[in-house]
C-alpha cells in the first residue's frame, strides 16, 4: 500500500519524489471526507456547514435577516465548535522533525472518534445540534493539521482558491492536484447527498468513520519512514 501511495504522491508532484511522502493521496481521501460530511449537516441537520465556515458566516446573516429556513443557533454552534476544534489542534505541540505524519496520524484519529461519536449520537436519536458540535469539532482539528502540513493545493475543506488557481494559472503539474481536489470534494458530496437523502445520516456518516480510520491507520504505519512536509510550523 504504502508503494502504492508513494506512486500517486509522485504523479500528483512530479518531479519531486518523496517531497511529501504519502501525505497527497491521503489528503485526497480527506477532501472526499469532507463532501461526504458537509452533506450530512447541510441536507440532513438544517441546512449547515461543519467544514465550509464561509458558508456559516454568510448563513448566519442570512438566519439574523429573518430567513427561517436557517437556524442562527446552528450556525454560531459550528463556528463555534470548529474554532474550538481549531484551537485544540493547534495547541498540540509541533510534531518531531521528519515524524510529520505522527501529528497527522493522531488528529485524524480524533476526527474519526468524533465522526464515530455523531455517527452513534444519530443512531441514538440525539439532537441535530449535537451532531453539529461533533462534526465541526473535527473538522477543526483537520483544518489544524492540514495547515500544518502546507502540501500545496490541498486544504481538503476550500475550494476557492483551488478554483482560482484552475482559472488564472497556466496548465502545468498543479492543474493535476487541482483538478484532483475538486474531483474529490464533488464525488464525497455526490456520494453522501445520494446516501443522506435516500438512507440517512448513519449511512452518509458509516464511511466517512472508515475511510478516517484507513487514513489515520495509513498515516501512522507510514510514521516511522516520511520526509517532513515542508511548511510545518508552530502554533
């Protein structure tokens, strides 16, 4: 497995093997995450993003302006439990010099304990708003570590600049992760908006906590040998 992402990290940055060691391919897997997630919260827990924190913000005014089918309390909850999220991971201290993937492995495991935790606070009937704080918590925790990582291209959660960078750039190796971050995104969203609307947030929910699980396992068999990703720094 781990000759196999060594390949994909090299046809997404090449001429730079092993710049990021497996890090891209994983990364890719967290951006489908995110797709599979933000469509949970947005059809599923009242129209809310746990990944998107623009969206929240424009949500927000949009629920204060007297829009009603948005909820302003949803909205500051997970804003709220991202920043907290955010603020947990970057309190960590920096991960060892050439041992990036250690910090890595350890945040995307708490992610996928949380996407578990909502995943069995669905099942159990708890309130949207406790789904909300789970998830966005989490995936303030990834924000964290994929900031610390700074592989180029991808952020796994924004688009935008992504896009931009499609638009006003000449094709060249970075088209190829760009196209791959989209491509990512929209098939984690196609996949979870079919299973949230046709099965349910348990079913949306089931393979987010697995692919979070092959990440972190991933990430953490591939420890002991990764290249430090260049850009990591102290909170």
């Amino acid at each position: 497995m781990d000759a196999f992402l060594g390949r994909v990290a090299a046809r997404l940055f090449p001429g730079a093997p092993g710049d990021h060691g497996v890090l891209p391919p994983l990364l890719l897997a967290l951006t489908f995450v995110t797709g599979l997630v933000d469509a949970v919260s947005y059809l599923g827990l009242g129209h809310v993003f746990v990944a998107n924190m623009t969206g929240n913000v424009v949500f927000l005014g949009f629920a204060l302006a007297g829009d009603r089918e948005l909820s302003a309390v949803a909205s500051l909850l997970a804003v709220g439990a991202f920043l907290t999220g955010a603020l947990a991971g970057g309190r960590l201290p920096v991960s060892p010099a050439g041992r990036p993937l250690r910090l890595f492995a350890l945040l995307v495991g708490a992610h996928a304990v949380l996407v578990a935790g909502a995943l069995a606070a669905d099942l159990a009937g708890a309130s949207a708003y406790a789904l909300v704080v789970l998830l966005a918590f989490g995936m303030g925790l990834q924000n964290t570590v994929v900031r610390r990582m700074a592989v180029p291209d991808f952020t796994t959660t924004v688009l935008t600049l992504t896009l931009t960078g499609l638009a006003a750039d000449r094709p060249g190796a970075a088209t190829v992760r760009r196209l791959a971050s989209v491509v990512a995104m929209f098939l984690g969203a196609l996949a979870g908006g079919l299973l949230q609307i046709h099965h349910g947030s348990a079913a949306a929910l089931a393979p987010a906590v697995v692919l979070l699980a092959a990440v972190t396992a991933l990430a953490a068999r591939s420890s002991g040998a990764a290249p430090a990703a260049r850009g990591e720094a102290a909170p």
